[in-house]
C-alpha cells in the first residue's frame, strides 16, 4: 500500500470514529451541557448546568443555595421547599455574582431566601473561567477528550447497574446510603485554609446584592471531623471573617465544631457522620441543615467579640483532643 492511500485510509477511519463517538457522547449528555440525553440519570456536572436553574427561577420560587461540595446532598426533598443547589458553580462569589446580576424582576422576586456555605478549604484564589451569559443559550461543543469518553461510559454503566448516587434536577446529589460512612486514620490531618482580599470583596458584594433585593441571606461554615478541626488555625481565620463583619454582614454561622457530629462515631470507633475525612453522610447532612442552619444562633457571631470568644473556645477544645 502506498504511503498516499495509507494516509487517506487512516484519516477516513480517524474522522468516522470521532463522529460516531462524539455522536454517542451528545446523545448521552454525560455533563449536561446540551439540552436532551438518552440516559435518565446524571453524575457528572459543570457549571454550564447552572443555565437550567437561571431557567428555573423564571417559572417559581426557590431558596438558592451556593457552596461547595460540603453542601450538594441539600436538596429541595431535605428542605421540605423548592431549592435550587448551586455546588456547581462551586462557591466562587465572581460566577455567583454573574448570575445574580444577570436575573431579571421576575426572577429576583421568585428568590425566597439565599444559603451561602463559606469553604475555605476550597482554593479561594481560582479563576472564575469564562462568566455565563445565561439570556443567550451558547452551545459549546467541546473536543471529546478521554476524561469525556471516560465519563460517557461511566453514565451509561452507571443507569444500568445499582446507583451510589446522582444529580437531582434541583442541582443537589442524592446519595442512596443515607448513613454512609467511610474509615479512615484517626489521627490529626492538616487543612490548609486561603483567603485573599478578592474573595472577601466578592462575598461582601454578594451580601450588598441581597441586603439591596430585601433577601435574606444566611452565611455559614462547614461542619469538619475532629481530626481536621484539630489542626485548624483560627488566628489566621480571624481576619476573614473581622473584615466580613465590619465589611457590613451582620452574622456568620462558624459550624467548625458542633459536638455530636464533629465527633460522633459508632460501635466500633469509627467516625459514624463523614462519607470521608471531609463530608458529613446525608443522616447528618439533614441533621446539619435543620438544626444547625436553619434555626440554630448558639454558633452565630456578629462581631469582634463574639469572635475572639468563639475562637477562644475553639483553641481549647482543640487542645483537649487527643489522638
């Protein structure tokens, strides 16, 4: 065969089998980028998905809720309300702004409350990428990489094989094994917290759009384990959250350490409310949101005070904890 012939055949070949799997990752819709799939149920996500939810808030009342992945298992079935779980735009205040911005009359008044879970675990400083333009449907059709091929198989095996968990329509997760929980080491693992001038900017002007709209809006913390808040430093927290407070919001709920759930464990010692070292299971989840988040004031501060006293009592339960 000539070197010509070869090369033709070898393109041939190349380009059909592109076409058919880039066909097959469109039709499956693995990231919901596009409008349709062939395949019911979802795992994966991009922050494109938050296009859905702009669409939502024009047709009824949600509370929105942004945050990382300490918050996707809140979903509107554990609130007992319609809610719109925003974790995949993963907390960052620049794309949260761009949504809010960008919401019409209609949709603002269609806000009931605003949930913003602060993670600084989660690198603060990472770029925003490219900002939505949520009234215009931009398709994008991205090259079909391994990691997409990757994740169009795994959507397909995964809808027909027993589910861990999903993506709920709402944006949130459902996990199957409600008290699932994993083992790991106990002993002390360091958390490395960041935060820069940006980021405070950025959530204060989250505080500024609400407080402008008349909505309320809750700030507050994850909950860690115990072998996390052990090394966690709270005099390189404090002036986070000093400038939020004379920055203009009014509370924060520091959920750091909430007994009962930093340190439960069952049976056999192990920790009985973390899925892993980092996310409390759905039980606690629930628990977290109805007791804690929603009603709970005993772990609110409001200023420089009740600050100092919280961070203050923190140093000595860390102190007391052995390992």
């Amino acid at each position: 065969m000539n070197p010509k012939k070869f090369t033709y055949i070898f393109l041939s070949l190349f380009i059909v089998s592109y076409t058919l799997l880039y066909l097959l990752y469109y039709l499956v819709n693995p990231e919901q980028v596009f409008l349709h799939s062939i395949t019911k149920k979802k795992f994966f996500y991009t922050k494109e998905y938050s296009r859905r939810q702009f669409k939502a808030l024009k047709e009824n009342r949600y509370t929105l809720l942004f945050g990382t992945s300490q918050i996707h298992k809140i979903s509107s079935k554990m609130l007992g309300e319609d809610l719109l779980n925003f974790h995949n735009i993963y907390g960052e205040p620049g794309d949260i702004l761009n949504f809010l911005h960008q919401l019409d009359t209609k949709q603002i008044n269609h806000i009931e409350q605003i949930l913003y879970c602060i993670d600084l675990s989660a690198k603060a400083d990472r770029e925003e990428g490219e900002l939505i333009e949520y009234d215009k449907w931009k398709i994008d059709y991205p090259i079909l990489t391994i990691e997409k091929l990757t994740r169009t198989i795994e959507d397909i095996v995964n809808n027909h094989s027993t589910l861990a968990g999903y993506l709920n329509e709402d944006g949130s997760m459902e996990h199957i094994d409600k008290k699932q929980h994993s083992r790991f080491p106990h002993h002390p693992y360091e958390i490395i917290y960041s935060y820069d001038d940006k980021l405070i900017n950025g959530i204060l002007e989250i505080d500024r759009w609400a407080k402008d709209h008349h909505k309320k809006i809750t700030f507050f913390t994850p909950v860690t384990s115990d072998a996390f808040f052990k090394t966690i430093n709270f005099k390189k927290l404090s002036p986070f959250f000093s400038s939020l407070l004379d920055g203009g919001i009014q509370n924060i709920k520091l959920f750091y350490h909430i007994p009962g759930m930093t340190d439960a464990r069952d049976d056999k010692s192990e920790y009985s409310s973390f899925m892993d070292p980092t996310h409390l299971n759905v039980y606690f989840v629930d628990r977290w949101l109805h007791q804690y988040i929603l009603t709970e004031d005993r772990y609110s501060i409001s200023d420089a005070n009740e600050l100092n006293i919280y961070i203050r009592e923190a140093e000595r339960l860390q102190a007391e904890l052995k390992f």
